[in-house]
C-alpha cells in the first residue's frame, strides 16, 4: 500500500507548544504541515522511531542579527543546531535596509561595532542589491535555507536613508523627516516585514565609538514611526534602552504602545552599571499590561558572557609584545611556542606591566573569570574563578590563565551581565514573571566573544525540572512550559501563528530531543562566514533529528542537505483550536 505521508514520527512524547501535558503519539506531516496526530491509520514515505524522545515544535527565535548572513549563506548556525526552525532578524535598530549606495560603508560601520560582525566579512558577503526594504526582502526571496528566516525594518538604516548626514550627526528628525520614515515602515510591513525595531542604549555603537543614529530620537519621532508601523494594521515594535531616566524612557514605550496600538518587547537585562534596574523596568511592564498595553520584556536565560581563548579576537595576553610575535602562526603552532618557558615569563612579565584600565574585564578581572569545558557551568561559584584556582595553588591569577589557554581546555568564560555576585535571583525572577518572553540569542551576530544562540539547549538542560517536580528549589521549570516559552509564546508574539505548535494544519516545524542527554559543547572558532573569516561556534548533543516544512534538516545535529527554509513574508493570525 502506498504511504499516506510523507513523514511519521513514531511513539514519541508530545510536548505541543501550549503548555498542555505532554502525551505518547505519532505525528504525520504531508505537504509541509502537520497532518494527523495521536493514533492514525497509514504509513510515511519516511518514518521516524522517536520512542523515548520528546517531539516538540521547531523553536522560534525572535532576537537574531541574519540580515547579512540570509544573503550570503543557507544556514543560520549557530541556530539551526539548537532546534530553532524560524528566526526573527533586524533587530536592534540596526540593518542594511533601506540604504542608498553610498550610506553602505556607514551602515557596515554600525552593524560591525554594535553586533560584532567584522567589515571585511560584510563587504565581502553582502551583494547590496537593494535600496528600498521592498527591494532586500526581494533579494533574499527565493533564496534557500535550512529554517525559515522573517526580518523587522530597523530605525537606523530608515533614519539614514531619510535623513542622511542629520541622522548620523543625531539630529533632530523634523516633522517631514517623520512623515517620510512612517510612510517607509509601513511600506516594509506592507511587503512583509514583521515589526520595526529601535534602540537607545549607549552600548550600541559604530566602528569608531559614534552612537547608534537612533539613540537620541525624540518621543514624537518613535511615535510617528509606530504609528506608520499601525497603518499597516500589524506589525511589532522592538525597543532597547538603558532605561538610565526609567519615567522618560518607558514613558516613549508607552507612547509608542498607546498611540500605534501595536504590541512591543524590550529587552531586559541585569547590568553592571544598574544592578537593580531591571526590577523598576520589570514593574514597569507590569503596570503597563494591567492597563491593557501588549508590551513584553525579551529576557535571557542565562549570565550573558564573554568567551575568551586563543582561537578567538580576545584574551589577557594579546597586547604583550612577546605574544604578538608569535600571534599570526596557526593554533598549534602558537601553542608549542606559547609553551616554551621563557617566553611564558616574558609575557607574563609585559602582563603585569600593562596598563589597561579600559579593558580590564578581558585582561585582569581573573576574579571573575572562568575556564569553560563541554557541558559547561554558566553560573560558576567564586570559587571555581581563575583567582580563586590560582591561590590554591600558589600562582598569580595571570599565569592561571594563561595554562588555562595553553596546556587546559582554551577557553575562558566571563560573566559579564545577568550574574552580578554570582546571583541568580535576577535571571530566576525575571523567567517566572508572566510578562516576560525567551530572547536575547543575538544569532548572526557577536561573531568574536558572545554565543548565546545556544539559548534554547541551555533551556532544555538546565531549567527543565524532573517530571512530576513542583516548586523546584533551583527555579526550574515543567518542561511543557519551557517548551511553550520556545515556541507559542515567542511565535504569538510576533505574528507567526501558523507554527510554534503541534497540531494539525500547523507548518511542520519539529524537534526530535533525547532529553536526557541534551548538552553544549564549549564554544570554539569556525571559520564559514565570506572569504573564510572565523566566528564563535557552540555545537549541541541531543538532537535526534530537527525537522523544517517537513523536511528533516539535522540529524544528530549534522546536515542532511535539506534547505526548506525560506524567507517569511508577514504576519500570520493563529487559527482557532
């Protein structure tokens, strides 16, 4: 008898996205959407054995940095190899569209200081095709991917595009300026971008220590882009601050929210600069949404931090002299002279001579760095700190670091946000708080010292409680709630209706996960971004197989070759159940 489908997942345990208890069945796909689940008659041109295995919903991330990486390459990795089967990019208020020609370099400029993405790579990569949104959303249609990529206009290529040298100079938009950036977002919703995106941190940055284009735009410049964003009739709002003057800024959230109707995420961290922010911010959207405002926070999971090692842009020792001798050998031949005794001593030496106040974090701070292995601890005790090894055992905190990235595991984390005083509290709170959504993976972008688009293995593996937990003393979560956080929750929020969940009609978007033995592997340095520049890689375990429009594209996390992914033109509304 011929086959039914063209897939079956068989005896698997469903988790389906919306939080309802898991349960044992078989899921059949036919033409790229879920066909029939539970107990059905018929076979599939392919099958599946998922017997032991949860099968959950493709996760949707809705906080990636693709714009570049969509027309250059078919596959978002790190995402792709973590489950992820839809990312939403252009966040940040930073792109490249719309953008005239000569606004290119400007734009790259910004796009390398902000999210690390090196020049050389985006001039090499970026075919610049395009000068309207329209006109990018044209030219990566069409193109080939092994998930589902959806974008947002960001504010600052919009600003530039209208207002050229004023916007880079942070001028004042005037009411015509407004007028035209409204009528542009609205075009690029209208052709089917997801939301528009801003920012207003001082963290955001060009190349050359310049501010975002976009950081000091005026309340009624926000509100009229939001409200062009409406005309539309859909569409999301993205929104990062400081939240240094917490009444002003999330006064420009609210106006945005209120006067355009449409829902916004902001970003919510811990930071160093104010521990206690966040709380303020937090009780803040949650004043809001009592009032009926859609406004969510995007919050991460984990300490945000710094990877530092040999392989990678950054370590303690890159300014001494006696390392840059031998800095341009390969790995393992700057490894073999790293070991020679006197030239160890050397550097240590020019080390502690150093004067680098401005970069201590990577160069001194051994207090507050640590070595990273496979399956690694994010939420390191101050004992495990390099400082704290290196006392134990009689040595300077340098020259722990330093055997660390030669004879040890090469790699050093350091906590850099969401992990002050190696606390918790801030992360747990923040994940139990209903107003609050999974994002901040940053995928595409932090080529250099940040991957966190490992995010969603690290959910799996360290927030998901034993079944049948409740009130986990260390803040975990019901896996069914994890997995609806992955997926309905960050798929609803941004309009993507047709997918985050398992249920017939649904897009076809699958996970195959041997829960029990999901780990992260250390990052390491791979070089497949153009013309063969290296970026910050972390792989995964416990991927059985990952499944997009039906297709399986990863198998214990290799490719197949499959690449069913495609560019996402506009929202979607969720069917009723």
């Amino acid at each position: 008898m011929a086959a039914q489908f063209d897939l079956v997942v068989r005896g698997g345990t469903i988790v389906d996205g919306t939080g309802a208890p898991r349960y044992r069945g078989d899921v059949a796909v036919k033409d790229g959407v879920i066909a029939a689940i539970g107990t059905f008659q018929g076979s599939g041109r392919q099958e599946i054995d998922a017997t032991g295995r949860i099968v959950t919903p493709g996760f949707v991330d809705i906080h990636t940095h693709y714009d570049g990486h969509a027309t250059w390459t078919d596959r978002m990795l790190p995402s792709s190899q973590h489950g992820v089967t839809t990312v939403l990019a252009g966040n940040c208020g930073v792109g490249f569209a719309p953008c005239k020609p000569h606004d290119r370099d400007r734009l790259m400029a910004l796009m390398e200081g902000v999210e690390d993405i090196p020049e050389p790579v985006m001039t090499a990569g970026l075919p610049w095709n395009w000068e309207s949104f329209p006109d990018y959303l044209d030219s990566i249609d069409g193109r080939m991917f092994d998930i589902d990529i959806a974008t947002q206009v960001p504010h600052a290529p919009l600003r530039v595009f209208v207002m050229g040298d004023r916007a880079a100079d942070r001028d004042p938009a005037t009411p015509e300026d407004i007028a035209e950036m409204a009528r542009l977002a609205r075009q690029a919703i209208e052709a089917g971008a997801l939301g528009f995106s801003t920012s207003r941190t001082i963290n955001h940055k060009a190349n050359d220590g310049t501010l975002t284009y976009s950081y000091s735009a005026a309340s009624d410049e926000l509100a009229g882009i939001a409200n062009g964003v409406a005309q539309s009739g859909k569409g999301v709002l993205q929104f990062i601050s400081d939240f240094d003057d917490l009444d002003s800024e999330f006064g420009i959230v609210e106006r945005m929210v209120a006067e355009s109707g449409r829902p916004l995420s902001l970003t919510l961290l811990q930071s160093s600069r104010h521990p206690e922010g966040w709380r303020g911010v937090l009780a803040k959207v949650e004043q809001a949404r009592a009032g009926g405002a859609p406004i969510r926070a995007q919050i991460a999971g984990r300490p945000v931090g710094l990877i530092i090692g040999l392989a990678f842009s950054r370590h303690p020792f890159l300014a001494c002299p006696s390392y840059q001798e031998v800095a341009q050998l390969d790995l393992p031949e700057r490894i073999v002279a790293l070991r020679d005794p006197e030239r160890k001593a050397r550097i240590l030496a020019e080390h502690a001579a150093l004067d680098d106040e401005a970069s201590a974090m990577l160069t001194r701070r051994f207090d507050a760095m640590y070595e990273m292995e496979d399956d690694p601890d994010y939420e390191p005790a101050t004992s495990d700190s390099i400082a704290s090894r290196a006392e134990a055992l009689g040595k300077s905190g340098a020259e722990m670091a330093y055997d660390i990235l030669v004879d040890g595991s090469g790699v050093i984390y350091a906590p850099a946000a969401n992990y002050l005083e190696n606390s918790l509290v801030p992360i747990r709170t923040m994940m139990a708080h209903e107003a609050t959504t999974f994002g901040l993976g940053d995928g595409g972008a932090h080529c250099s010292m940040i991957c966190d688009a490992s995010l969603p293995t690290y959910y799996l593996r360290r927030w998901v409680a034993p079944e049948g937990v409740v009130g986990d003393e260390q803040g975990r979560m019901p896996l069914e709630e994890v997995i609806r956080k992955l997926t309905t929750d960050t798929a609803d929020l941004v309009g993507l209706g047709d997918r985050g969940q398992i249920r017939v009609g649904m897009r076809a978007d699958l996970n195959v996960i041997d829960l029990d033995n999901v780990r992260l592997m250390k990052p390491e340095s791979i070089g497949d971004l153009p013309d063969g520049a290296k970026r910050l890689h972390q792989r995964a375990l416990g991927y059985d197989a990952t499944i997009v429009a039906g297709q399986v594209t990863y198998r214990k996390g290799e490719p197949t070759g499959a690449l069913p992914g495609r560019l996402v033109r506009g929202s979607r509304p969720r069917a009723a159940a």
